[in-house]
C-alpha cells in the first residue's frame, strides 16, 4: 500500500467538514490523522505540558485513512445521516465493496474514509438497528452505517442528545 500524501488527507478532512459544518453536523476525528494533527499541534504550541519532553516524541507520521466518529446525537438521526451520505456522494468517495455502508475511498487520492461510532447504549437501541457485522443505523431508508466501535470509551464522555421522546439521551 503506498502512503497518502498529508495533504491529500488534510484536504478531504477539511472539504468534508465544511460541507457537513454548513449543515450544524460535527464528527470526531479519531484514529492515526487524528493522533498525527494532535501531535503536530502540541509541537507548534510553546509550553506543552506532555507526560514525555518533546525530544523523546517519535516523528509525527501519519496513516492512509479518516477515522471519523459519529457522536450517538447525529447517529439517532436519520435526516442527518442521510445528508452525511449525500454529502459523501457530492464529493465523489466511493463505497468499499464489502464495507460499502461503512468504509469509502476517494479515487483521485486514494484517500479512505471509516464510519465508526462508540458505545451503544440500551436507551438508544430502539432507534438504531444494528447487525453482527457491528453495523449500526438509525432506522429507516440509509445506505450508510457507522461501525460500532465499544472500545472507544471516550465518546460516551458528556454526549448530549435527545430521545425521539423529547426526553435527554443518558449514558448509563
């Protein structure tokens, strides 16, 4: 596999969180770009306070993919999944044969994008609908799915969202 330029990485992050912020829909960036923007921030900044001094840090390097993570608030919901999809379409990434829902590439870059999402809760499974292949919807009409992904532990951490009900979404 030959690596992807950090440009071409950095460039599809940021057209696709332009189009998705023009529509109030965040993600999170998590997996080795994500690693790879956090380290390049800390190294601009003066004064980081780091567990390591600067000097002992491996060299900043990056992976061929986007990890994005679907907060559970826009997973619940099917309209902004929908424009999430439609968006990815817009932009020309291809779904992944096997992993079509779930995983997509961006030919002229080769650039990967993966769907993923934390922990799921029992308050919010009646919304979703959700397979043994670890894929996860909100129910109706959607040709994407996040990859649940239980062991990202900090995506349970102070998550907002509202139940169909009305009622605040809890984390138990």
């Amino acid at each position: 596999m030959r690596q992807i330029p950090e440009q071409f990485l950095r460039k599809s992050l940021l057209d696709l969180h332009s189009r998705l912020d023009q529509r109030g829909i965040n993600l999170i960036l998590g997996g080795g770009f994500g690693l790879f923007l956090k380290q390049l921030d800390l190294l601009a900044r003066e004064n980081s306070r780091t567990l390591l001094p600067v000097d002992a840090w491996p060299r900043p390097r990056t992976t061929n993919d986007l990890d994005l993570f679907v907060p559970m608030k826009l997973l619940i919901s099917l309209a902004d999944m929908q424009a999430m999809r439609t968006i990815l379409d817009e932009l020309e990434f291809e779904a992944i044969q096997g992993s079509q829902f779930w995983q997509f590439v961006l030919p002229a870059t080769d650039v990967k994008i993966d769907i993923l999402t934390g922990p799921v809760t029992e308050a919010v499974k009646p919304q979703l609908k959700m397979d043994d292949n670890r894929r996860v919807r909100p129910r109706g009409d959607l040709r994407l799915h996040a990859r649940h992904t239980p062991e990202a532990l900090g995506l349970a951490e102070n998550q907002e969202a509202n139940l169909d009900s009305g009622s605040p979404f809890e984390w138990s």
